[in-house]
C-alpha cells in the first residue's frame, strides 16, 4: 500500500472528499454514532483495500480500531509503524468529543429551551432556574419522605410534555401510574386551568394522554435492561421519548434479603453505576435525530426524572438523600421535596400545617446553573401550585 494513501485516509480532518466524517459534528451522543460506524465513514469509499484488509482480521466498526496495537496495524497492512500510528491516531480522533465553545453550548442551550417538544417544568419558578426553558436534557433526581408530592411532580411533568406534544415514558416499579390524574391535569393544561370538563378540551387531553406509555418494572435487572434498551435506540438514531420518568428508583433499589449484604451491596451500586451512566448519555442524545447536523431536530434533547427517597442523618439530625455516592454525583438536578413544618426544615415527623393549605417546599439542592432555592407549593387538582414566598435557603 502507498504512502500517499494512507496519507489520503488519515487526512478525513481536513479534506472534505475523504469519508463522511469529514465536517466536525458536535455532541457526545454524535460521536457514540461515529464509533458505531462503519469503517468507510472514516477512511472514505476510495480506501476499500484498507477497509478490506481490517474486515479480513474482524476490525468492522471505527470503535474496532482504537484497540488495535499500532504494531499490530502495522504487520496486517505492511505498512510503517509511524503510517499505522496515524491511521490509529484518526480512529481515535473520530471517537473523541472536540471540545465546544461557552458560545456554543450558550446557543444550544437557548434553542433547546425553545423547542416545540421540551418538557416543561411544573412550577414557575422552577421554570426560571432551568434557564426559562424545561427540563429536556436534564437528569433531574426528585427526593422526598413518602407522601410529599414526587408522583404528583412526576405527573404534572408528564402531563406537561404530553400538552406540548412531547411523547413521555414512565417506567413504573411501585404501580404509582394514574391515568385518571393524568387526564384530570390534561384536562386542566388543554382547558387553561379549568377544572370542569368540557368538550373542547377533553378530546386534546385524550390525544394528549395517548401519548403518555407506561412500562412495568419489578427489579434493578429489569430497570437496567429498559434503559440499555433506550441508550440502544440512542446510538441506532432511532427517535426517543421527550421525557422519561422512573417513579421510583430506589424501590428497585432495595435489597430483597436473597444473599448477604456483603455480596449483595457491589452489585447494586454496579449496576446503579451503570443505569446512571446510560441515563446521562440518554439526556444528550437528539429526541428526532435529523442527517442534517445544523437541523433545528438535533437540539430537542430528552429529560430523564427520577424519584427517590430520603432517610435520616444521625450526624446532621437532617436528611440524606439514599443509593450513596455513585448516585448521588451521577444526577444533573436533585429537587428536594418536604413538608412546611412552620420553618422548621425537618422532612419526617408530624405534618403540622393549616388542613385549608397543605404547603410544602421544594429545595434546589444540586444544579449545574443557579443557586440553592427553596419554593413553598401546593398541589391540587390542577397540579403543582406555587405559592407566593420564595427566598434562598438559609
């Protein structure tokens, strides 16, 4: 094989003739598509020996490459170990995210707030501390005591999504679905908060609610193999649900008692590890992915939201947030939920409140772009209701 033909392959970079990664493409999820690529996409049509030659020793994909010893690529193409260095060093370059400007992400991220499909956030302020947008291409962990309100946000979140024409996946592992809630916030999004049925609002909540699916999970495999399932559909370009709800994870979480905890305990936190990291990987994949990488398609990212459980800290007398660390640096946005205990910020104990006005508090307590926040909301029969207070923690 020629020198100038390697020369030719390795140049995809830089040459617009040489393979059809020849344009930067931007986005992690873009790059997981390049890796599963064929081996034309990076040498081009024209370096068919090359190509030839690597299917010959089972090397199909891009990915296939990067693990091929240079000294190795050397011997297969009779090439020199500097030439083989430089198809590998192409390969890897392929594979490997190019860093984005703050422009750019600025960018993205004010056309993924726009988009037609974002999942919106349930409360007002809410709303302002996610940019003014929703929460597409976020993973966001709601905790809480038991019945403060996570199906609820859950609910309205989906019924949201679904108003704006989002579809919404719900993978149940408590039997928490409600469709007759959701219809009942369907019917009060598409009627602009009424809350008495008429005709000219249930028929878009039923089309609506047609396109809220439900998926049932029983155990941390099960929960696994649904989300590699959806991480699959990422890297096959295959359209994705605008939100996707795991009400809740930690029920799957739990230890059945079959084994010891000895044994038991590594291998939930693996695969904890492993559904957190295909979820992140979900929340920057395109809902509609589109050939064209300047396609308005390509901005519409999904929303992961997740429920999970809170337990006392006997070091702090506060709460604790379970599943341990993995879990916890793993979400993007961790919303807090409590009870208005009169300013206390305790979240168990008894529900000291005015029966007329079941208030509870929502605390920002993680997010990538604003402050810790604490709003005071109800919830009714239209959803999440925010109250007027609203101030900083403390």
């Amino acid at each position: 094989m020629s020198t100038s033909a390697v020369t030719t392959a390795v140049a995809w970079d830089g040459d617009p003739s040489c393979g059809a990664l020849s344009r930067p493409i931007g986005g992690g999820v873009a790059f997981r598509a390049v890796a599963e690529a064929p081996l034309e996409a990076l040498f081009g049509e024209r370096n068919a020996t090359i190509c030839g030659a690597l299917r010959a020793r089972k090397v199909h994909l891009v990915k296939d490459l990067v693990y091929v010893p240079a000294w190795e690529l050397r011997d297969w193409l009779l090439l020199p170990e500097v030439e083989a260095e430089a198809l590998l060093a192409a390969a890897w370059a392929a594979c490997a995210a190019r860093p984005s400007t703050a422009w750019d992400l600025s960018t993205q991220f004010a056309a993924r707030a726009s988009a037609s499909c974002n999942a919106p956030a349930p409360l007002p302020s809410l709303r302002e501390s996610f940019g003014g947008g929703g929460l597409a291409g976020s993973f966001v962990e709601v905790a809480g005591p038991p019945g403060v309100g996570k199906t609820q946000f859950c609910l309205h979140a989906a019924s949201l999504a679904a108003a704006q024409g989002g579809e919404v996946f719900w993978i149940d592992t408590e039997r928490t679905f409600a469709p007759q809630r959701l219809l009942e916030l369907l019917e009060s999004i598409c009627g602009n908060g009424c809350t008495d049925m008429h005709d000219d609002s249930q028929e878009p909540a039923l089309e609506a609610l047609a396109r809220i699916r439900r998926r049932f999970c029983a155990s941390l495999p099960d929960l696994h193999s649904i989300v590699a399932e959806l991480a699959q559909r990422a890297i096959r370009r295959e359209v994705l649900p605008s939100l996707i709800i795991i009400d809740s994870v930690a029920s799957v979480a739990r230890l059945d008692g079959g084994e010891s905890r000895r044994d038991a305990i590594p291998k939930r936190q693996a695969l904890l590890n492993t559904i957190a990291s295909l979820l992140k990987g979900l929340v920057s994949s395109p809902i509609a992915p589109s050939r064209s990488p300047d396609s308005r398609e390509n901005d519409q990212r999904p929303a992961v939201l997740v429920t999970n459980q809170v337990s006392g800290d006997p070091v702090s007398g506060g709460h604790k947030v379970t599943l341990g660390n993995v879990w916890h640096h793993a979400v993007n946005w961790r919303l807090v939920l409590s009870h208005d205990h009169g300013g206390s910020s305790a979240l168990h104990g008894p529900l000291m409140v005015n029966p007329q006005r079941l208030c509870r508090l929502l605390l920002v307590e993680k997010s990538p772009c604003t402050g810790p926040l604490l709003i005071r909301f109800s919830v009714s029969a239209m959803g999440l209701q925010e109250e007027e207070e609203r101030n900083q923690p403390k």
